[in-house]
DNA sequence: AGTGGTCGCTAAACTGATTTAGCAGAGCAT
DNA sequence: ATGCTCTGCTAAATCAGTTTAGCGACCACT
C-alpha cells in the first residue's frame, strides 16, 4: 500500500531547504521567519512530488494520530447503528479526522482487546457508544485521554449525548391531546426492568415520564397501560389483543417503540379495525418499517445521525458536562385523527 | 491517551539486555540464538511493565498498521450494513487487526478525500464495500496494495465475495415446487434497471436467472410477473393488488425481497386473504421484518455477516481470484404450504 | 599456532516526520 | 572595532520501534 511516496526530504531537497523549513512551510507554522519566496519553492515542490506526509512518523513524534475511537457494544444488532456512525463519520470527516471501529459484544474479554487495540494505536479520543440507551461504567483504561458517551450516561459525568426521549415523551402526548383525544388513550409497552434500571434503558422512563406530565397537566390519565416483556412486535400484537378484548376500546394508542406499534397494527387489522379512523396510532423511533407501514406511522425519530455527529464534535471541540439532549423530531403520519364521534 | 506508557527500552533496560534483544524476544522471531534466560527476563519485564509496543514507531519501520480500510459507498441507508462491519470485525479482531471505516457516499470528491485519508494511514490492506450488490471500479488510487470488493465484482478481476442470489433463486423456487406449487406461480419485482445494468445491481438477474432454472427444470412457467419501479412495501402493494385482480388467482407469490413482500402482505390482508392458506410468499433478504411479520415469512438469508467474514480472511490470508459466492440459506417460515385445493 | 565455526548478544543505522537550539550575515549604534 | 538585534535559515535531537552488521568468547580441527 503507497510504496514509494515523496517524503519530506525529498521535498527540501527539491525545494533547495532544509526538512525543517519544509516542515514549517507545509505546517503554516506562525512566526518562522521564512521567505515568502521560500514558502513557494516548498508548496511548488510538494505540489510537483504529489508529497503526502507519513502519518506514522508525524504521530509517532507528535503523539496525534487524526484518528477516534469509535467503540460499541453491538454495532450490528439494531438498524440505528449504521446512522450513529454515518453521523460521526461525516463530523470526522469534516474535521480531518477518521474513525476507527471496535465492538465490545458486551464480553468484558472482548472489551479489553477492543480497548488496547485503540490504545495501541494512539487515537486522539474514545467515543463509546451504546446501542440502547442506557447508563454505564466506561473501562478505566480509557479514561486516559478524551472520550465521550455516545446513547449512553455514566455515573463519572462525562460529556454524553443522549436522545431526549422526555421531550418524545412529551410530543407523543400533544400530538393526540391536540387532535382531541382525552379520556381512552392507552399505552403498550410498560416494562419494569427498562424502566428501572438505568443500565437497560434511560428511554423506558424518560419517555413514560414525558407521557405522563403532558397528560397531567391537560388533566388526563391513561385508559390502560399494558406491559411487555420486550419491545417487539410479537408483544405489542398480543397487548393489542388484550386491549381489544375489554369493554371499553381506546380511542389512541401510544406505542414505546415501532416494532410494538408493527405488532399492534397486525391485532388490529385482524380485528377489523381501521387506522386512524377507528384507532390513532402514535410511537417512538422512526424505524423505516413506520414509513412503510400503512397507513403510515407516526412516531418521533431517534436522531441518530445527528447524535454521532454531537459526539465527534463534542470529543474534538470540546463542550458542556451536562449530558447533550438531542430533540426527537415528530413525524406526524396518516395514522393519526380525531377521535371517532 | 495513554501517556506514559512503557518503551521497548525500558523493558530492555529492566531485563539488563539491548533493545535489540527485547524487541527480538518479544517478535517470537526464530533463529535467533538467544538463551532461554535472555527470554525468561525479557518476558518477565514486560509483563512487569506492562509494555505494549508502540504501532506508530513500529509501522514507521516495517510499514504494517494492522489495519484495514473498510470503504464503502454508503454505510448507514441498509440495515444490513451493520452485519457486514460485525463480520468483518470479528476477523479482522481474531487476526489482530483493526478497521478504519470511510465512507464514500457515491461521491467522487468524498471518495478522494477517504482513499488519501486511508492511504496517508499505511493500511494494510482495503476492503471496498458496495451496499447494493453490484459491480463497480475501484479508484486506481488504492490498486497498490490487497484490495477485495465486498458485496461486489469488478471489471478487473479483483478478489471479491458476493452473495449467491443464483443459488438462492434455484432454492426459493424448488421450495415452491416441492410443496406442490406448479402452475400459479407469481413474481413481484421484475426491474429492468436492476436486471440489465451491473452496476446497478447483480442481483436482481442472478435471482431471475436461479428461479427461471429450476422452474425450467421442472416444466413449469410463470403465472405472471409483475415489474415495480424500486424493490419498496408500497411496490410490493401496488404489483400485489394488480395480480389479485386478474381472474387467475396465484397460489404462490416470489418476491424479489421482503420489502416487496411486506407489501405484498398489506394487500393480502386487505383483500381478505390468508398466508399461507390462500396464498403462499417466499422472498429473498431475511430483513429482519420477515420474522416480525404475520405469519413470519420464509427467505433466502443475505449472508451478510458471512460475507464480511469472508473478506478479511481474503485480503489477510489470500485466496482465489474468482469471486467467493457465499451461500444464501433458506429461511422456511409459516409463509409456505402446499397449494389450496 | 592458526583457522573456522558457533553461540549469545549488542551497537548503530534506519523509518519520516517535528522541534529545539543556534548559526551566519546584515544593519545599525556606539 | 565592538556589541547588539534582527533576519533567514539549518543541524541535530527526538519519537519508539526493527533490522543489519558484527563483536568477543569459546570450541574443534588441522
């Protein structure tokens, strides 16, 4: 790979100067004293030898490699990982900077090898990024240097940036206050253990905790609230069945997530029933399968881009302690409407 | 990050040897006449140390990173573009080696920018990833060194590891047939576009040409084939809708991928039909919606994770120079019986 | 006694950049 | 003539490894 390429001495040489004045010149150095006629021999030089500094060397004497960590827990599982890492590609990128990728798989042996791997290389900072977002403890090893949570807090108070899901949460609730429904909202998708353990989830609370304020203040409370063991949409089908089966039928539905939301659209097609004539349906994610769902999904979106790129800037421009709270915007779909009269 | 961080020379100093004797011992290299002492202290000490060695000062010297380039066109649109990184990772890790991804995002300026930036880094080697399987020209920029295409082929007769969509045609129509499925045999997501340009996609034609095998084989043509402008649910719904109009229902429907076929689903259950009691569907990608779906639909898997695999072990150990097809296993799922009576 | 070979190890060169310390010459004042 | 400052530039050290060339001691053989 790029075997003979220019170096620096080649290009004094040709430039008739020493490596260190062509080193100067080429790192815009403040305040060397070099001729205006000498700076232009050594661009022209450069230019002429198609010279490309060996960043091995550079770093190897000024410790920077122009090169993050981004390690996870699990790239691949979830769809949303591709976003996040686009987002802090094109961040690095902007930067002059390239990312240099590891997976924890969650196995703590794994997760050492993925730590020195960086390590050993001299990346210029850590993101760790978690799939879900969640809290947790960042390996000691790699407090060295900077880093930055990525869909994750710690306890440390490191800089972080999360989605905010109080404020989805929130937007969910308006959205069918606004459209008049009041008294026959349900939710599918309550679960103790996200909802209780920060190191499962941050987003089973804060979005439950939005929910609730928007509908206290408006003087409402949920008709039922049914619970899942997962957020998927097996579970979300048979909560929608239970729903059905009682007396009194919602007139919305606020789904945790889009695969919940997948799962009650299945019950409620076998049912017969029509959204959002006969049941408005709201959700948090934006997974493509909402946009391809019909009739469409509303829901609000996990800014997963953007929260990549927060962290990249975060990590090289440095900013606030305080975790960054990312808005998720609402997409308002067809699969909302007034209450049925 | 990690300042302070034991040298070769103070490991060398502790084990009272020469950096020479050290970096000899710790290397495993053969040949060398050193006593089994000399390599008890040398070990001893660095373990002591804790020394790791520096890869910027070693790659300077032997012009080795262990580390690949990933480059693609587009990491973040396909939800399968986290498989092929995990895959990748995974052997990229077991042959201690690290991936610095890049993306191009099909642009000719970005893609400069990601082969200097890879290249400025002494890769070992680059794997170039296409999201849509097709064939493509790699920039000449990075023919110096190992290149192996991922999810793609090119003109020049480079390594490369693509799926067997032939082989997954063939499988989804002898799945067809064997369940008794002869004459009312639909297709969805017929598209010139994607059949007669390479380098759009290789796998629309291969899929064709694997169906058209086996049904050929066993005398049996199609009932209708149905051409969709993208390979999207709203595709799948609108081709689905025109073939239930027709007077001869189908009693098995191919879709070129789940994404066709989730549409497909739609249609069906608007029309009041059941799978696979009425109507049987089989597809090709095993998206994870095909699980999700009701009843989950039977596939033929893109083995991505495979496949990524599949390209570190090409570039780092070497291999043959016709394109690696990596099998596509069928997924039978509740979408498949026999034909209604 | 001289020659050659093996053993166990090391000094020093080398990779390609950055950075520190400082030199030669010009101009000017004393 | 001396000292001083300023200008424009460079020699050499440095980063942390790998690699080449070779040294001294010891033994065997002629």
């Amino acid at each position: 790979m790029g075997r003979n390429r220019a170096t620096l001495a080649d290009v004094a040489r040709r430039a008739g100067l020493s490596k260190t004045a062509a080193s100067m010149v080429l790192n815009g150095r403040e305040g060397t004293r070099l001729s205006a006629e000498a700076h232009q021999r050594v661009f022209a030089a450069a230019e002429e030898l198609g010279y490309r500094p060996n960043l091995a060397a550079r770093s190897l004497r000024t410790r920077k490699t122009a090169t993050i960590a981004f390690v996870s827990d699990i790239v691949a599982t979830t769809r949303f990982a591709g976003d996040l890492i686009r987002g802090a590609l094109d961040a690095a990128r902007e930067r002059d900077h390239v990312l240099l990728i590891t997976e924890t798989q969650g196995d703590a042996t794994f997760e050492q090898y993925a730590i020195e791997a960086v390590l050993d290389r001299q990346v210029d900072g850590v993101i760790y990024a978690a799939m879900a977002t969640r809290r947790l403890t960042v390996p000691a090893a790699i407090l060295g240097g900077p880093v930055v949570l990525l869909n994750a807090t710690s306890p440390d108070g490191l800089p972080s940036v999360v989605p905010d899901d109080e404020g989805a949460g929130r937007s969910v609730a308006a959205a069918l206050l606004e459209l008049g429904h009041r008294d026959a909202i349900a939710l599918i998708g309550r679960n103790r253990l996200k909802e209780d353990d920060p190191e499962v989830s941050l987003a089973a609370r804060a979005r439950l905790r939005g929910i609730r304020q928007t509908l206290d203040e408006a003087n409402v409370s949920l008709l039922a609230e049914c619970f899942c063991a997962e957020w998927l949409p097996e579970h979300g089908y048979a909560a929608m069945r239970g729903l059905l089966s009682k007396p009194k039928r919602p007139s919305a539905i606020i789904c945790m997530n889009d695969r919940l939301a997948f799962g009650a659209y299945q019950a409620l097609g076998e049912a017969g029933l029509t959204v959002p004539e006969d049941i408005s349906v709201i959700s948090f994610d934006d997974d493509p399968i909402a946009a391809w769902l019909r009739p469409s999904l509303a829901t609000t979106a996990l800014p997963h881009e953007q929260m990549g790129r927060r962290a990249v800037e975060l990590l090289l421009d440095g900013g606030a302690a305080e975790p960054a709270l990312v808005p998720m915007p609402l997409r308002r779909r067809r699969s909302l409407a007034p209450p049925a009269a």
